[in-house]
C-alpha cells in the first residue's frame, strides 16, 4: 500500500482558496487575517489533517523553537525535578527542550554550553560545576542564557533563581537543637560544588552563633555510594546527629546504619537536603529541606522566556528551603545530652540578655543561649498562628521544651495557646466536638504583634502587645504581654516570667476547653509549656505525681524532675492570680495553668484579666522540701 502523501502548506491554501501566506499567517496565530477567512483555513486544514512542520516554521523565524538545558548529572532526582518544570512549562509555550548531561569537568561544561547554544535558541544551565568567574564570559558568549540553582549571592544567576542553603542549615540547625543535640556532623559534597561552600559558609555562622555546639565537618561527596562509605568516619565522632550534603549522601548513611545495627533515630539522627520524591519512603522516612525543585524549572523557563520576548521579569528572591520533619529525627540519646552537658559545667553565670542574633531574638546568658522568641509568622494557619518560646534551656545548656513535635505538631515550646474564645481556636489542629471527637474545624485565630521592644533594667524584659484576631481576622481581643528573666539568688538555674493581660475590647468574651465540653482531663486552656521528649522522667506536685495530683487543682507548684540526668524545672503562677493546672504525662509532658478547666471563664466587655508563669530551670535534683523553700525564696 503506498504511503500517504504529506499535506502541504500549498494544499491548504488552494483548498481553501487563499494563498500559502495566509494560510502561514494563520497557522501563526497572527491576528492580521479576516477572522471569517481565518475560520475557513482553520476548517480547511483540520479537514486535510495539515500539521505545520516545525523545522520549517523555525527556518522562517530564524528560530529553532527548542531551548537547551544543561545539567551536570541526570541521576539525581533533584536535577529531574527542576527539568520536568522546564519541560512542561517550556512545552506549553512550543518550545522543544535538549537535556544534556554535563559531568563533574567543569572545563568540559563550558564548552558543551556554547554547543548547545549553537544548536538552540537559548540556555538553561542548572548547577553549573564551573565558577562565577568562569562563567561570566562564557554567559556573555551565549545569551540569551541563565543559571538556575546556584547559591544565594552568586553574581550569575538571577535572586529569583538561587537557592538559600545558608538559610537551610540554619533551619536544620534549629530544628536538632530544638531536639537537644549538640554533638552535630556536616557530611559534605564535594569540593569543587557552590552549593558545598555556601553550606559551609552557614556552618561557621552556626559555630559562631552557638558556641556551645560540638560541630564536626566531614567530606563525603553527592552519591549514595558516598554517605554509604562515609558512614564509620560520622560514627567515630560520636556525634547524636549529622546532616547531609543531599537526600542521597542521606540514603547512604541511613543504608549503611541500617547494616552495623545503628538505629535512628534513637542512636543518631540524619537529616538531608532537597526533599527528593524518595525521601518520604525511606526507612525511617528522612527529615530533609525541601527546596520545591519543579517550580524553580517552572520559574526558570519564565524568566528565560522573558529573554527570547524581549519582556522584563520580576527577579524574585532566593528560593528558600523548607524543613520537612520526618521518622529520621529524634530526641538526642540520653547519655550524649549528658556528655554535652558536663561541656557547660563550670560555665560563668552570667545575667540573661535579649539580644538579636542570627535575625531572631534571644536570651543570652554569656555564649549561651537560653530561649529564641518567635513571633509565629513561620506556623501554618492549622496551628494557630502564635508567638512562641523555643528552645528554652538550662545553665547548662540542655534543652527543656519541644516545638512541632511529631505527636502533636501544633505545640510549640511555651505559649499562650487558648483552644476556645468565643469560639476561635488559639491552640491550633483539630477542636474537640462532642459526639465526634476531635474534629479539623476551619476556626484558628492568630495572635498578632503589634508592637514589640527591649526593656532594659535588673531584669532582661520582652515587652509587647498583641492583637488576637478571629479566623476571620476580626479583632477578638488585645494583649499587653512581659517576658522577663533574670539568675536565680546562688546563680544554680535562672527564672523566666511570663505575664499577660488580656482585655476583652471588641465585646464579652468566653474562654472554653474540651474539658468543659466533656472531655475528662483536657482542660488546657491558656499557657502551655511542651516539655522536649525524654527530658523529664516525672511530674510532681506538693503532695503527690502525676496527673491525679495536678489536673484541676490550684497546688502552690508543680515540677518536672529527672533523676538519671539531674533536672528540675519549678512552675509556680503569679500570687493572687492561680489558676487550676493542666498536666499531661501520658502520650506527652506538658504543663501549665488553665482559664477553664471544667468550666467556662466568662470576661465581660472592656474587663481584663492576668495570667502569668513563673518557671525556675536548675540542672539539679530537687526534693519537695527543696522545691518548696526556693518557690518561697523566689
């Protein structure tokens, strides 16, 4: 059977009775021909089946309609994300898309690039191995052509397509501390990688930042096989976390864990870079920083689309990472927080200062930090927005609290975290209903900081006013919050004061709990303090432990003890102003004074109402006796 002949631009055009260039014309989307003409030869060459040949629309522009875009390996899936969002997007707008695989010769690379571009319109040149200083006459050689994906700051590749590894670590970073590491390795890639030095570059701020960590920098490389080789060398430094180049450098350690009988995250944590689709299959899924690959390709084609057009693109801001908290991270083992620990010992009391650092605000006594203040900005709306508290540690450097926790991902370290007024939910996830139980109600509020500032004196003073604001963002009611600390008497711990008052100034106000509601034992309702997982093995009260002798009673303190690693944290509430507790020992360690216990607090309009916490933090262990005398010294 013969072979069908392929329709011409020709055949259309006498089909249609028109001539080959309007027929072109219209094939091109221009908007020059008589619409009714132009429907007719739309109708034509759908009828003849008619495909307009690509090669010879591009010869006609003097353009190839297809982009090149270079990538230095194609094993990993974090190079595949950002091309799949080039492809798709590029595609959409008919353009062909030539991936090229460039290899770790960074001489070689440049010399592919001016391959491709002779062959393509223009250049997406992904993580190129070579450096600024190369690249810059060879960009100029081939434009149009961008850089997707190098660190923040790099001098060839636009803001908007830079990635902020710096930020990632610092993240990650937070995110171990937070969990009471302080022996930390960087497993890291290789040498000749942008990405690598940017990463380092944050580590020396984090050592500077946080003198009190133990961080141990290590070279491995981008592979499997690398953290997979790599991992004796992170076990021999005895470290209780290590954080990896990338995802894969991570799948090697945790492979290689695995064998030896290395448990994690209970031996060691691992945390990896790039959020690769396989990262959330791993065993333990990995904790890793997301980057969101496929829409930095997506952006990339837009802003080189911009170039072929001749139209200006909006720069953007670096592309910055995201933790994603996974099963690969964990608590630190008990007996390297006390090895940390020793580390403090014989450290100088020095009185706590707020001061900024790192862009945040901390309370520093000496090098150490002894709480970082949030301003909630960084929660999704699910958990309530809210200023928090976070990491709170001793003298001795041991963290006490515990922020988005995998049990409960809405509890961040100490705040004030009503779960009911007027019906708005401060506590953040899901609302206790009766007859259903506990139920994802689109009802969170957000506490919002209106105003914020140092004070100076004897004692080292947050002061703030807040506004709560409904889900709907209407004012509910306003806040004048103090968060002070100072040593205590012998310089053994030191005390942090929490004092709010809250003014009902949009109306009468009603504060509720599940415990109201019918939930037995569930009567949080105001300030919360989520105590980091192992920390504490028990809470006590004046004349008994455990929930039994907490929940609902107004006791003059409550402590939370550790024997085996010597700790006690003293609570005690504002005089004239005690309010029943709520202690959780069971799934979690939480604790603080409750609004509504086991039942409604009503304020009425234009009235106010203080709540406050006063909590002593000793690295010793303290008896009854002993907890009693300092609560009435303090």
């Amino acid at each position: 059977m013969a072979e069908r002949a392929r329709v011409t631009i020709s055949d259309v055009a006498k089909a249609a009775a028109v001539s080959p260039a309007t027929v072109s014309r219209v094939m091109n989307g221009q908007t020059t021909v008589d619409p009714v003409l132009a429907e007719r030869v739309r109708r034509v060459a759908s009828e003849l089946a008619y495909h307009p040949s690509s090669a010879a629309r591009s010869l006609s522009l003097g353009r190839t309609q297809a982009i090149a875009v270079l990538v230095p390996e194609l094993g990993n899936p974090m190079f595949q994300r950002i091309v799949e969002g080039i492809m798709e997007s590029a595609s959409a707008a008919g353009y062909r898309v030539l991936v090229t695989e460039t290899g770790p010769d960074p001489d070689l690379e440049l010399q592919m690039a001016r391959d491709a571009r002779a062959r393509c319109d223009a250049v997406l040149w992904v993580s190129p191995r070579a450096t600024d200083e190369a690249l810059v006459p060879t960009l100029a050689e081939i434009q149009p052509a961008l850089v997707v994906g190098r660190p923040a700051g790099s001098a060839v590749c636009p803001p908007g397509l830079t990635i902020d590894y710096r930020a990632g670590i610092h993240i990650a970073v937070d995110h171990l501390i937070g969990l009471g590491h302080q022996d930390i390795v960087y497993l890291g890639g290789p040498a000749e990688s942008s990405g690598d030095r940017a990463r380092r570059d944050a580590w020396e701020e984090v050592q500077a930042d946080h003198p009190y960590l133990r961080v141990v920098s290590l070279r491995a490389g981008y592979q499997m096989q690398d953290g997979f080789e790599a991992a004796p060398r992170v076990l021999d430094t005895g470290a209780s976390a290590v954080v990896a180049f990338n995802d894969l450098v991570a799948f090697g350690l945790l492979s290689h864990f695995g064998q030896v009988g290395v448990s994690v995250p209970r031996d060691v944590s691992v945390v990896g870079f790039d959020d690769i689709d396989l990262a959330g299959f791993a065993l333990p899924a990995l904790t890793t920083l997301g980057v969101g690959h496929r829409a930095l390709g997506d952006l990339a084609w837009q802003q080189l689309a911009g170039l072929l057009t001749g139209s200006e693109q909006p720069a953007g801001a670096p592309f910055a990472p995201r933790l994603v908290a996974r099963n690969s991270t964990g608590a630190a083992p008990a007996a390297k927080s006390r090895a940390a620990h020793q580390r403090q010992r014989g450290r100088a009391a020095i009185p706590p200062q707020w001061r900024t650092t790192a862009g945040r605000e901390a309370l520093l006594a000496g090098d150490l930090e002894l709480a970082a203040y949030h301003d909630g900005s960084g929660m999704p709306t699910v958990h309530a927005r809210r200023p928090y508290l976070h990491p709170l540690r001793t003298l001795g450097g041991r963290v006490v609290t515990a922020a988005h926790p995998e049990n409960h991902r809405h509890q961040y370290g100490l705040s004030l975290a009503p779960p009911e007024v007027n019906g708005t939910s401060f506590w953040g996830g899901r609302t206790y209903v009766p007859g259903s139980g506990a139920t994802l109600l689109p009802n969170h509020g957000q506490q919002i900081v209106q105003d914020h500032r140092v004070v100076e004196g004897d004692e080292a003073a947050l002061e703030e006013r807040l506004a709560w604001l409904t889900q709907t963002g209407e004012v509910l009611l306003e806040e004048q919050r103090k968060l002070s600390a100072s040593l205590l008497p012998d310089g053994g711990g030191w005390a942090l004061t929490w004092r709010s008052v809250l003014t009902a100034s949009s109306g009468d106000l009603t504060f509720s709990s599940p415990g109201v509601r019918g939930r037995p034992g569930a009567g949080y309702a105001g300030l919360f303090w989520r105590f980091a997982e192992g920390r504490v093995e028990r809470l006590i009260a004046p004349d008994g432990e455990g929930e039994p002798a907490i929940n609902g009673r107004v006791v003059p303190w409550v402590a939370g003890v550790n024997a085996q690693d010597p700790l006690t944290v003293v609570f005690t509430q504002l005089p004239g102003e005690e309010r029943p507790w709520f202690g959780r020992t069971s799934d979690y360690t939480g604790l603080g004074p409750s609004l509504a216990w086991d039942r409604p607090l009503t304020l009425p309009a234009g009235e106010s109402l203080t709540l406050g916490l006063r909590v002593l933090l000793l690295d010793a262990l303290l008896d009854r006796d002993e907890i009693d005398e300092l609560t009435r010294a303090t």
